[in-house]
C-alpha cells in the first residue's frame, strides 16, 4: 500500500527539531520560519513539554471521556485565565477542522438558522461545513456545495449589514488575520461594527483563531487588538505544540445539552497534558510579549527591505504571522529558500510568502532569515524601471 497523494512534498525528511531549528536525515540544518504551518509555538522539543508528556504516558495514555478528566478542568481554568475568558465554556476537540464544525453546529443550535457569511479567500477546514465555508471551489466537493455561505469582501462593513439585516444569518465566522487568504488583517472598525450588528439581528459571531490566535498576533487573540468579544473562539494549531488538539471557547450564553456534542479522543489525557505544557512555556517564557516584540522587529525590517527591494510589493499581519507579497511566486521563493538558504517559510495564493515561526523566535533570527531571503531575492532578475 502506498500513501494517497494529496500534497506536493519537498524532497527534505525532517527527523529532529530543537527551537527555531530542524534538521534533515543528513544532518542539515534549517532554520525553521513556518513551524509546521503555525503548529509549533513554544519551539521544537521544548524540554518542558517533552518532559511532561514523557512523565503523562508513562502513567496513562488515554482513557474515554465517559469519566473525570482533571486535566481537562485544569487547562480550562488555566486557559480562561490566560486569555481573558474566565467566564467562557470549553469544548476539546482534536483538529482546528472539528473546531469550526462544532462553533457553527453550535450557532445553528442557538439561533435555528442555516446561514453563514464568511470573508473572501478565508479557509477554515477541509471537513464538512468547515470546507463549506472556506472560499476555495476546488476543495469543495459537491457534497459540501449546499449554499449556506455567503463570501463578502474584508473590511466592508456595509455588505455585511446588509446580508445580516436579513435576519435569517446563523453566524458570522471571522479569521482577524488570514492565513492562506494572505495574512489581510481585519480592521477594528469593521470588527466593533460587525459585532454590533450581530448582536442587532441576533447572529453569533465566530472568531477563528486557529492560526493567528495562541499568542501569535502579540495578543493572546488576534481579536483581542480588535476591541471585539466573539461568542465563540476556536482554537487548534499552536494549543498543542504538534500534539494534535484544539477546542472552541464558548460563551456563557450557551447552555449545553448532553448529546449535542461529543468526542472519542478530543481532550485525551496526553493532549492535555500538551497544553498544559504549551500554556506554562507561554507565561514563563512571556512568548505572547516576544511574538510582538520580535514580530514588530521583522514587520519594520521587511519594510526597510521592500523600499530597497523591487520583488517586495507589500508586507502586511501582525505579530509573528506576516505575509509578504512579491512580483514573483511564492513557490519559486520557497523552493530558493530551502534548499540553497535551508529555511523553511509558508505560501499563500501565488505571491504571499507566509511567514510562521516558533514563538520563541528571536531578532538574531530574523536579521538571519533576512539575509537568506536578500540572497534569494538576488538570484531573480529585476524587471526593468519604466521610463
């Protein structure tokens, strides 16, 4: 039996990892800028986390979820009050996919109602009604084609009053910074004023956070620059550093109903344990501060660059999510940048190169990552100055 082809893979096997660095089976280094697509967060093999996770198995792997599970009531203690959500309700799950199916299963539960308005280009899963609200027609199959989404341009608040004074919209689901979309960045304008207005007609508004949330932004959540407080957050990617988990925060207006929900493996006590992990590097280490910090050092630096560079046509996100758009694609660059510079970044559409780092990362790695990308640049011609 071979593996079913899904993705087009760079001939590199990555077999160890230690903070912003990996390593190949011949001993190549590279300098690690897109984390697993934002899944690493407090750094490869932190010793914390694989000590705690060592210490976990050899006690218990798993059991169901018919049964107490301290651990679970201990992350969401630990996590409310780390994100300013004290107040909220948590569900875990396993995959940031199930976390967008559960909040807009949810939504639909709260209000009776079907449909969904979403942000041009966003991507929120590959499942279901995850996929079926992601803008992409080709990973849409027919069997999620059922025209519950309405896709409305970012920012414009306007066409998004417009389809909730309606009255028949379910929720409103938001990434405040895309991921594959290409790190655009919702505006607080347009964020208060959509929170407004889904509390008017009474839609729920989902922020999903499962890329840019967890400390990435400079915040704890990216909406949280935002002056907004969603009904539901959704979180997947950095909560486990690898171990794969993710959850929905839910708001204290959600009574839940035994048998609405439910889950084999979410919140399994070694996925806890992760977490738990993750959430002590986080505050010990103050990596939410240092993705804002080094963050605002990369963003400031690959500006400096673009006024000198000609590939670099934008550099836009937050924190230590940032996308920068060039005259040239994107899978050129990275194809450059790993095997002649070793350093792995992510893509977004055609021209975004997206940059997706450990937490941890540091400005000593940055001014070396921009020196691997000023050398990659170098090797495309620049397009002639018009007269």
């Amino acid at each position: 039996m071979k593996t079913f082809d899904v993705y087009p893979l760079y001939n590199v096997n990555i077999v160890k990892g230690k903070g912003c660095k990996v390593w190949d089976e011949n001993g190549q280094e590279y300098l690690d800028l897109y984390g697993g697509h934002a899944v690493i967060s407090i750094g490869h093999c932190h010793p914390h986390y694989v000590s705690m996770l060592t210490r976990q198995l050899n006690n218990l792997g798993f059991y169901s979820n018919s049964v107490i599970n301290k651990l679970q009531v201990e992350l969401a203690e630990r996590l409310g009050k780390v994100s300013g959500y004290d107040d909220y309700q948590l569900f875990l799950i396993n995959s940031g996919a199930e976390a967008n199916e559960n909040a807009l299963k949810l939504a639909s539960f709260q209000n009776g109602r079907k449909r969904v308005l979403a942000i041009d280009k966003s991507f929120h899963g590959r499942t279901s009604l995850a996929v079926e609200v992601t803008d992409n027609p080709k990973i849409v199959a027919p069997i999620n084609a059922n025209n519950h989404v309405t896709f409305l341009p970012i920012n414009d608040l306007s066409a998004w009053e417009k389809e909730l004074a309606k009255g028949d919209v379910c929720a409103c689901i938001l990434e405040c910074i895309q991921g594959v979309g290409g790190c655009n960045v919702v505006d607080a304008e347009f964020a208060q004023g959509l929170a407004a207005a889904c509390k008017k007609y009474g839609t729920v508004l989902i922020c999903d956070e499962i890329q840019c949330g967890y400390g990435r932004s400079g915040r704890f959540f990216a909406h949280q620059w935002l002056g907004i407080r969603p009904d539901l957050i959704t979180v997947a990617k950095g909560i486990g550093n690898g171990f794969p988990m993710a959850g929905v925060l839910i708001s204290p207006e959600f009574k839940p109903v035994y048998g609405r929900l439910g889950t084999t493996f979410g919140g399994n006590h070694l996925a806890c344990t992760a977490a738990l992990a993750v959430l002590d590097v986080i505050e010990k280490e103050h990596l939410v501060e240092n993705a804002d910090v080094v963050g605002s050092y990369l963003i400031s630096e690959l500006k400096k660059m673009q006024a000198k560079e000609q590939h670099i046509k934008d550099v836009r996100g937050r924190g230590l999510m940032v996308g920068v758009e060039m005259d040239i694609p994107q899978s050129e660059v990275r194809k450059k940048l790993i095997y002649d510079q070793h350093c792995f970044t992510g893509g977004a559409g055609t021209n975004v190169l997206r940059i997706l780092p450990p937490l941890i990362l540091t400005k000593s790695d940055v001014d070396d990552f921009l020196y691997r990308l000023h050398k990659v640049f170098a090797t495309f011609p620049a397009e002639p100055e018009s007269c």
